[in-house]
C-alpha cells in the first residue's frame, strides 16, 4: 500500500527539486514548500478522505500531496505558475514510482487545480488536496500573517487536525 509513496520519496528527480525549493526558499519568511508541508498535506488529506467515507486510496493521495508544488521552484525561476510546473515534472516521478496512466491523469488533474477554489467543495481528490493544503498551513502562529496576501477567510487562523 505504502510502496509507491515511498517510491515518489526516494525518487532522484523528488531529491533534487526538493533541494531546488529549498534553496529558492532560503530568505523566504511566508510559508515554504517543503516536505513538511507536503505530509501535512497529504496527512491531512487522508483525515478527510477518511471522515467523509470517499474511499480514495491513501497513494493517490499521497500522490497528489507530495507533488503538488513540487514546481514551485520554476515559479520562482521561470515565473510559471507553480500548479503547472508541478504537473509537468510530476509525470515521470509517477510513471517511476508505478502508477497507472489514469491514476496519474487524476493526480495531476488535482495538482493542477489545487488553487482554485472552484474545487473547495468537491468530494473528490482535487476537493481534499485544496482544502488539506490551506489547513496544513499555521497561519495562527505565522509572524508573517499580517503581510500574507492571502484572504482573511483564507487563513488557517485554528487548528482543525
Ligand atoms: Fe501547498
């Protein structure tokens, strides 16, 4: 059940664009995208798919957690919208790590709206994974919050998980 996580987790090209948002990231006092963030994603993720019954498998899950802003770093380089680049460098490090070609259509499908918030309220992966990566976030802590530019409503202002 955990093989393909692991799998996107010791993944060489994973390695080397987590280093990548890191090093982006250096200065960087708002939130980062780390693999902190993406199990807080994914974890969260699984709550809900948990407490609403839907059934996803916990990979596909952690599919999409742990690669939606795995891009991040071409925003900051190339300025291209980070869901986009998540997207194209996600395909190989799926493929490698044994996913079908459907399961990695719906992935991306869910990294490619994980900022919109037409999702918000879908009970389906793309529904969980924008909604799990705005309440992995602790904006209630954050001494960045009052420059955020996030909405108020946005903002993780209590724990929820
Ligand atoms: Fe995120």
């Amino acid at each position: 059940m955990n093989k393909r996580i692991n799998l996107i987790i010791s993944n060489e090209k994973y390695q080397e664009y987590l280093k990548k948002n890191a090093e982006y990231e250096d200065k960087r006092g708002f939130c980062t995208h780390d693999l902190d963030h993406f199990l807080d994603t994914a974890r969260i993720g699984y709550i809900l798919n948990l407490e609403k019954g839907l059934g996803i498998p916990k990979d596909i899950i952690y599919g999409a957690a742990l690669l939606h802003d795995i891009g991040k770093w071409k925003q900051y380089k190339d300025n291209i919208s980070h869901e986009i680049a998540s997207v194209s460098l996600s395909g190989e490090i799926l493929e490698k790590a044994e996913y079908s070609s459907d399961e990695i259509t719906k992935i991306q499908t869910a990294i490619l709206s994980h900022r919109d918030s037409a999702v918000e309220e879908e009970d389906t992966l793309a529904g969980i994974l924008f909604v799990a990566d705005k309440l992995s976030r602790k904006c209630f802590e954050c001494v960045m919050e009052k420059e955020c530019d996030w909405s108020e409503a946005r903002k993780n202002k209590q724990i929820t998980y």
